[in-house]
C-alpha cells in the first residue's frame, strides 16, 4: 500500500520586537517609507506662478493609526511622539523635509494632518501666500484641509496637527531649539526632524 507523504506543517513566523522611539536623543534613522517613490502628487509645497488649487480629496487613514489627536472630542495626547531624525545638511533639511512630506502623503496620510516648520529662511510655499496677506494665509491653516508650511515665529500661532516635520535650514542654535521643542509640543504623534544630526540632538536636548 502507497505510503501518503505527509503535508509539510507551516509555522507562522513571529514577527520581532518594535523599535522603541526615543524620547530624547535619536540616532539617524530611515525615511519613514523607504523605497522609490512614484510622481509626487500636486501639493502647495511645489512652487509655480499661480497659487495652488484646491487638493484632491484623498482617502483619509485610518482613525485607529492615530487615536485621540484626530478627534477633537478627545483631551490632548500624554504620550511623547515618535521622533524620527533625517540626517541633512542646512541647505538640504528643505528638499529632506519636502520628500519626507510626499512619503507620508504616498503612504496615506492626510495633507491637512502635516505641519511643517522651518527655522531658517520660509518655505517657499508660505512666502508665497503671505504676499496675498496674512489673513489668507491664516484661512488656509484653519481650514485644516492641506499641508501648512509656516516659519518657528508663525508656527507659534499653528494648531496642533498629528505629524510635525520640521527644518533645520538655518537660523541661530537658540532659535532651532525653541523650533524643535515648539513642534514637539505640536506633534500630535509623529515628529520628523531633517538637519544636521549633531546639531538637532543638541538642540533637542536644550529644547524639549
């Protein structure tokens, strides 16, 4: 009588351990979505003549990523948001900051739950709209439906948002510690910071 080979047995693989963020220091770490990334999608951060439309609706993530911040029923969060470090030089935290931005826009998130705070010269995006007046540039940020860019003295008047990204492009050490510890406080859950990583752990240590 044939023998019946036995059906090999698949074992699930567990998954390891988390990588716990740091709540002080941090070491340089990956982009949040590595890999090749496709055509960014229209945003106001891409500068051109006109001022930019409208964005497409996009379909929002899901709630339970990010609990409490997205809900304005909810108290303000307690925990300490996740830090991510892109390491960049002053004249580069900008484009750092811009591809971190299409990353989290490709991987999902919505445009109106990014902040994006420079410490050194505006993005260009905000000094754009603030030749139309300070008050439009305020209607966008409460409309809350899009990326808003605002330098660290303006980004005192921003509202809170999920996610934080910040550029260190310049600016004094004093200034970029009062930017980091600013949006720390900002960051409903994720902070990422493109600059120098030196320079960031320092600030991050004086400012949050």
């Amino acid at each position: 009588m044939p023998l019946i080979p036995e059906e090999p047995q698949i074992h699930e693989s567990a998954q390891g351990p988390r990588a716990t963020p740091a709540s002080g220091r941090v070491a340089p770490t990956p982009r949040p979505v590595p890999g090749p990334r496709p055509a960014a999608p229209s945003r106001p951060g891409r500068p051109g003549p006109p001022r930019p439309t409208p964005p497409v609706q996009r379909t929002p993530r899901d709630v339970a990523a990010n609990p409490g911040p997205s809900d304005p029923a909810a108290p303000a969060a307690s925990t300490t948001p996740q830090i991510q470090l892109v390491p960049a030089t002053a004249e580069g935290a900008l484009d750092a900051a811009e591809e971190a931005v299409d990353l989290l826009l490709e991987s999902g998130r919505a445009p109106g739950d990014v902040l994006v705070i420079t410490t050194g010269e505006p993005h260009p995006w905000a000094a754009h709209e603030l030749s139309f007046g300070e008050a439009a540039y305020w209607a966008q940020h409460d409309a809350g439906d899009d990326v808003f860019y605002a330098d660290a003295a303006a980004a005192e008047r921003a509202a809170s948002r999920p996610v934080v990204v910040v550029a260190v492009n310049g600016g004094s050490e004093a200034a970029a510690a009062t930017a980091l510890s600013l949006a720390h406080s900002r960051a409903g859950g994720l902070l990422i910071v493109c600059g120098d990583p030196q320079r960031i752990n320092s600030a991050l240590g004086a400012g949050v």
